[in-house]
C-alpha cells in the first residue's frame, strides 16, 4: 500500500483527523472498523484515550503482554499502562494532546511502525511523581514510536521533554532527579539490569543500521548520515544534511537555528560524553507534500559523563539516552528537525551514584 494512499497529519485541521465514518483507505487485517488506515487508528485512538477519557480503551488496542519502554524504566502489560495513564490524567485532567505527525512503515501481514509526534498543553491541578500541584500550565513534547499488529500495539517507544515540563512548572529538576535515583537504587535488581543491558549493546555495536538493507532510500540515507555525524564526529558533514537556515527544535525548549547552532549543540552533548556510541534502531520515512520527506530516527546513546555539560560536573557514570528525531527533508536536505529525550531521567542517572 503506498504512502500516498493515506493522508498526513500534517496540514490537517483536527475536524478532518476525526471525522466520523471515513472510508477504509488501507488494508487494516484484525483492526475495528472505525479506523481509516494506520494514521486514523494512531490519532483517533490517542484522542478517544486522552482526550475523551476511554482509558480503559486501552485494554483492547495494546497486547496484554506489551511492553512501554521510557528512559527512566520500562513499563509491563497494558494493566500497567491503564495505571500509568490514570495517574498522569489525575495531575493533568485537562491534557490536549496535538498530533504534529505521524510517521509511518509496514502493513497488515508484518505489523506497522508508527511514529507519532504530539504537542501537549495541559494544568497541572493534580499531585503527581513530580511533587504537588502547581495549578501551571505546560506545553510539552513528545514522540510514541509503536509496533502495531491487529489494533494492538506489541511494544513501544516513548520519549517526552519533562525536564521542559518540570522547569515550566516552577519545580527543582535537581531534587526530582535525585528522588528518582533514591527510588532506582532501592527497586529490585532485574528492573534495573536494562539499562545496562542497554548501554553494553549500544556500546558494542558496530552496524550503521540493521534494517538498512529492507529500508527506503530516505531511510537509509538518513541512518548513514547520523551515524557519520554522532558516531564519527564529522560534525562538518552537518553541512552537507542539514539546510543553511534549518530550524532545529531540541529538548527544554530550544530552538537551534542554522548550520551553527545545530553543530553547537552535537559538540555540547557530545562534550560532556565523549566517549558515546550511538545505534541508529529504526528509521522510516513518508513522502512530504511533494517537496521531500518526513524521516523518523529512533536512537540509543551510552557515553560516560567524564566531560562537562548536561546540567552537572563531570560525575563519571556511564549515561544512557533514548530518542527519537523527526526530520523534514526538502530536495535532500533537513529544513526542520524536531528532537526529544528525556534530559530529566538523563539527570537522574547522575544522581545514581550518591546517597
């Protein structure tokens, strides 16, 4: 089925996205009949859930067994992310979640690859993990990239700028990250095994990217391209990717501007971690109004903090950082990118060491 048959987020008033009784514009084996294609089902589920308060919708679109992977620990089982949802609604009943674009791959046989990118603005009028009610607003970030098969979603991906949430909020990142390292170190040893895990396979790898070979054009460029920037410092190539006056939206709410400032943001991440190694673990991309593409990259980095940057001194840990990067191509080159990882659960892991 090609790209072209299913509309993008992009351009789109929200009326349209959730229109009632659209056509079935796509083969959707096992999905509920409401769903237009994989865009619709993304968009329309995320609002019914969000939006609309269905939280126990949830039971019939994620496998019961699925797993949600964050960079401060993974949740278990849709049970889990019933609760998680619950939770985060209680501190937020007034959560609007935007859909910015859905950026996709895959078909019924051999499941789908979506990465979804949202805007929330929300009130925090309820306490939460992060401390008391602040009764502030925020607008924040976010990226679910998910493996979907037969209305459910297997496992995924999520990645949201809650350092920019907790400093919008008014709150102490510092003190909310070492809270959070207290509560690693007293949970139980499996939990936390997967980030190490994690940072061997990231540090090990040696591949550019695994699927390059069953991946597009775009994809693959874009894989290479990351891969000679991050991996082997040719922050000089960003030149040749990006173009001169790209707009790059970066975690905390920064807003880079041009060739500069993108590579002064690569040097300043990789400065405080020098030694990092970057795995590229998906990519896909989708046609953009004629002109180009939208890239989705989902990636891993594990580097130690041996450099200054990133909040706090050196402290000598080994950090691990899970993204994903959205980039707008036109004629070959990115105009605009948007990029997320958790910079809060970052800092919690430089807390890790101290009692």
């Amino acid at each position: 089925m090609s790209h072209a048959q299913v509309p993008s987020v992009v351009m789109r008033d929200i009326t349209d996205l959730l229109a009632a009784n659209l056509p079935r514009r796509q083969p959707l084996a096992g999905f509920d009949p409401e769903y237009a294609d994989i865009v619709d089902y993304i968009v329309r589920c995320t609002h019914r859930i969000w939006e609309e308060g269905n939280v126990g919708l949830i039971r019939t679109h994620y496998a019961p067994e699925c797993r949600l992977h964050t960079l401060a620990g993974d949740l278990d089982g849709a049970e889990a992310v019933v609760a998680n949802t619950i939770k985060t609604l209680a501190a937020f009943p007034d959560r609007q979640l935007y859909a910015d674009n859905v950026i996709w791959s895959g078909d019924e046989h051999n499941g789908f690859y979506t990465s979804h990118r949202i805007t929330s603005s929300m009130t925090n009028l309820g306490a939460s993990e992060l401390g008391p009610a602040t009764h502030r607003r925020a607008r924040v970030a976010t990226i679910a990239d998910c493996v979907v098969k037969a209305n459910r979603i297997h496992e995924e991906w999520l990645v949201r700028d809650n350092l920019h949430l907790v400093l919008q909020l008014g709150l102490d990142p510092h003190a909310i990250a070492a809270r959070g390292a207290a509560e690693d170190r007293a949970a139980p040893l499996e939990r936390r095994r997967w980030r190490e895990r994690e940072i061997a396979r990231v540090s090990s790898s040696q591949e550019v990217y695994a699927e390059a070979a069953d991946s597009p054009e775009p994809a693959r460029v874009a894989a290479e391209a990351w891969h000679t920037i991050w991996n082997e410092g040719a922050f000089s190539h960003v030149r040749d990717v990006y173009a001169s006056t790209c707009h790059v939206h970066a975690p905390s709410g920064r807003v880079l501007f041009g060739h500069g400032e993108t590579i002064g943001f690569m040097v300043h991440l990789l400065g405080a971690l020098p030694d990092a190694r970057v795995t590229v673990d998906h990519v896909c991309a989708i046609p953009y109004a004629g002109l180009g593409h939208d890239i989705a990259i989902r990636w891993t980095l594990a580097g130690t903090h041996s450099g200054h940057g990133l909040h706090r001194p050196p402290t000598g840990l080994t950090l691990l950082i899970m993204g994903v990067t959205h980039w707008r191509t036109i004629d070959g080159r990115v105009v605009e990118e948007w990029t997320v990882f958790d910079e809060l659960a970052l800092l919690r892991q430089m807390y890790w060491g101290e009692s």
